[in-house]
C-alpha cells in the first residue's frame, strides 16, 4: 500500500514509525514531514494550504490511502477534497471534524445524544458572557468555541478572573463565540478509538500532561508528557466510557449524514458522579500518539484503511503488554518563543522494546542534527510497569544533550 501522511509533528513521526511497520505497507510519502519521518519515507515540501495540490501528488504516486494528522487541514475540508477524488483518507471530513474544531457544535451533538457533560451555556458576545457570569453567582469555566492552539480555556477562580477571561478570549478569533462551562472536578484521562463512522475500537488510555512545570503548575504547552494505558481505568470503565461518552455522539453523527471517521479522542474526567466528557478532538494527540503507538500489535495500516473506507474489524488490533511513558525535550525559551539551531548530540537511532526517540522540532543543520522547535523530541520509554518504562525514557533523556535542553521530571511518577 502506497501512503501517503500529512503533518510535520512529533505525532507524524510515530505514525510513519508505526505504518511502515505493517506488513501491506509499500511506500511512504510525508506532506511536510520531519527529520524523524525522512528515515521511513520520503519527505515532500509542500506547504500545507491547497488541497487540490495534494489530490495531484497522490494521483500521481499511486496513493492507496491518505492520513491526515493535524486538526487544521481536518477543520479546513482536506479530506472532502481526498473523498471528491476518490482516494481514501484517514481522518474526518470538515462536518465531522466540528467536534473539534467548534465546542460549542461538540456540546450540541452532546446534548442531542445524551452523552454526559459539564452544563455549558454558548454566548455570542462577551458582553452578554460577562453579564450572565454576574448574575449567575457561580464559577464558571471560560472557553473559547474554535480551534486556538490550546489556548482557547481559563479555568479561573473568582469573578474579576471570570470576566477578565471572557474578555481575553472573547478578543481571539477562535472566541468570536464563547462557552461558559459547569466546573467539574475529577481526574482526566484521554480516550482516543478509531473510528469507521459507526463502530470503534478503544487504543491503550492515555493521560497527558499540559503544564510546563512539576507537579502541573505553570503555564500551559502543547504537552509535555504522557502515559499509558491508565491504570485506574478498568476494562468495564472504558466500557462505560466507550458507551455512554463517545457512541453516542458517533451514532449522532452518522444520523445527521456527517459520519466520522478517523480517531475520535475524549477528554474525560472522572468525577464523582462518574466519567463525563470535556471535550473531543478529533485527531491523534501530540505527544498521545508517541506512548500510544508503541503499545498497539497487529496491523495498524491496514486498520487505518479498514477505517477510511467505513469497514472496521476490531479483532485486527491487539494491545501489546506492558507500558509507555513519553518524556518531551524542549528546547530553550519554549513555550515561548523557542531558540532554533542548537546542536542535539546523543540520539542513535534507538529502536527496540525498551526505548524510542521521536522527533519532532529537529532539523539537519551545518554542524548536524539541531533544535528547530520548541518541543524537540519525544523520548518514549517502554517496560513491563509503569516505573520500568519511566526509568527507561528518562535514562535516555538524560543522555539527549543541547543547550537549553528543559524537560518535566514527574511524568509517569506515582
Ligand atoms: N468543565 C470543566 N471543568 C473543569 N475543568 C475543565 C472543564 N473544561 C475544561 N477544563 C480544563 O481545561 C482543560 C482544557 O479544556 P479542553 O476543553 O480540553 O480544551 P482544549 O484542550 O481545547 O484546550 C481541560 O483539560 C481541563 O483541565
Ligand atoms: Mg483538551
């Protein structure tokens, strides 16, 4: 099978990684790509704006299947335009991808399937936000209904925070419409399953980690870190999970003529009152699938395809025993704006049971291998438990140097 992937992340690189591990793989191409995915395929330069541009290169190189990783060229229609060719694409179409891409449509398609939420209110004016946030009396959590880089959500904790808040995101673009949200207290865990546009399967549970510093404190970033599977998530947990937090919105979906297909991913916290749904996107996460790949048998490109064209088997996909734990390298100055062309030395290219490096902002540089981003590289340690994974991917992060080189020490730790 010739592929063809689309993104340029630490994300990508997993994929490539795991796609031409199967045994129908043929071919890779990658629309950017990264230094990582170059050593699986063949990295094109192509910007990432026309789609129609992409429909040719794959016509022309014999595309069998095409994967999107990204949330942008899903929320911008890539794969209507893949779909109008003919060539199979894994990843939603633009009416799907809403779930993601419009928070306050996700609560819709919630409401309508009864999946279990936080009450959320959607106002189109911070004025009227504000005003309703006033009167209420209650904490509100504040976001921002369209795509913004994660950096669409304040959880504030008192009223001139609140309505600090609301005007903030309400000056975004993504917060031309904003969503006051129920603060719901509970621990989070990341649900993602493949998706045919009616059945799914569940992947390995993942629970990343947003914040720069120790313990979860300091500013937001892309994620610094993840672990799986989770173990306080008992097979009739994720059941419950899969069937009353995310089949029914795929089964609204479908409904409505918008089937999804692709990796429908749910934020879940586990509250008291059992696991509700925060949010779905509608995507692998990045650094999600660095932990979450490694962990899965069988062969995932033909899955991949099975789901584009609407023809899921689960039994295809096997979970391999054992832990992931996936440390992220910054590089200086990250998440702000990070410091490029740093020297990396320490990264052999380390592929076995107990160790992977996944690149993400790297480049080949006049001296080598470089920082060209601000989350470097992922370092994904495997092992029979939780600690042995840890101990290994932090074994090997200690031995990636560069200058500037910052990381989170805890992920992973009980
Ligand atoms: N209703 C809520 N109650 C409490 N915390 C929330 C709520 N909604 C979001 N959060 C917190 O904010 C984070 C980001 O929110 P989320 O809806 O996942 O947006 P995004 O991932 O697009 O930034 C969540 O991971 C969670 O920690
Ligand atoms: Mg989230």
């Amino acid at each position: 099978m010739n592929v063809l992937l689309i993104g340029s992340g630490g994300r990508e690189h997993a994929l490539a990684w795991k796609i031409a591990q199967s045994p129908r793989f043929t071919r890779l191409l990658i629309v950017p790509g990264n230094t990582g995915t170059g050593s699986h395929g063949q990295n094109v330069p192509f910007p990432l704006s026309d789609p129609e541009a992409l429909v040719d290169l794959a016509q022309r190189e014999h595309i069998d299947l095409i994967v999107v990783g990204p949330d942008n060229p899903l929320a911008d229609g890539f794969v209507d335009h893949f779909e109008a060719a003919g060539i199979p694409a894994f990843g939603p179409t633009a009416a799907a991808a809403r779930i993601e891409s419009s928070k306050s449509f996700a609560k819709e398609i919630m409401a309508a399937s009864g999946v279990p939420t936080a009450e959320t209110h959607v106002f189109d004016s911070p004025g009227e936000a504000a005003a309703f946030a006033r009167e209420s009396g209650k904490l509100w959590v504040v976001k921002a209904d369209g795509l913004a880089l994660g950096k669409g959500v304040i959880v504030p904790d008192d009223l001139p925070s609140t309505l600090a808040a609301i005007k903030k995101l309400g000056a975004t673009r993504a917060g031309s419409r904003l969503l006051l949200e129920e603060r719901l207290q509970g621990r989070e865990i990341s649900v993602l399953a493949l998706c045919d546009g009616k059945r799914m399967v569940a992947l390995p549970v993942a629970r990343d980690h947003k914040r720069l510093g120790e313990g979860d404190t300091g500013p937001n970033t892309g994620g610094m870190g993840v672990i799986a599977p989770v173990d306080e998530v008992t097979p009739a947990l994720l059941e419950q999970i899969l069937t009353r937090c995310m089949q029914p919105a795929v089964d609204e979906l479908a409904a409505r003529g918008t089937p999804f297909r692709g990796v429908l991913y749910a934020g879940i916290m586990l509250t008291s009152d059992g696991p509700r749904t925060i949010e779905f996107n509608a995507r692998f996460g990045d650094p999600e699938a660095q932990a979450i790949l490694p962990l899965i048998e069988g062969d995932f490109l033909d899955v991949l395809y099975d789901c584009a064209v609407g023809n899921l088997n689960p039994d295809k996909l096997r979970r391999r025993r054992g832990y992931a734990v996936c440390v992220v390298l910054c590089a200086a100055g990250y998440p702000g704006r990070p410091r490029r062309g740093d020297p990396i030395r320490g990264v052999e290219a380390i592929d076995d049971n107990e160790v992977i490096v996944f690149h993400a902002g790297t480049a080949i540089g006049p001296q080598g291998l470089c920082t060209s981003g601000g989350r470097v590289l992922g370092v994904t340690g495997l092992g029979p438990t939780l600690a042995k994974a840890r101990a290994n991917a932090y074994q090997f992060a200690e031995r990636i140097k560069f200058e500037g080189k910052h990381y989170r020490t805890d992920i992973g730790k009980e």
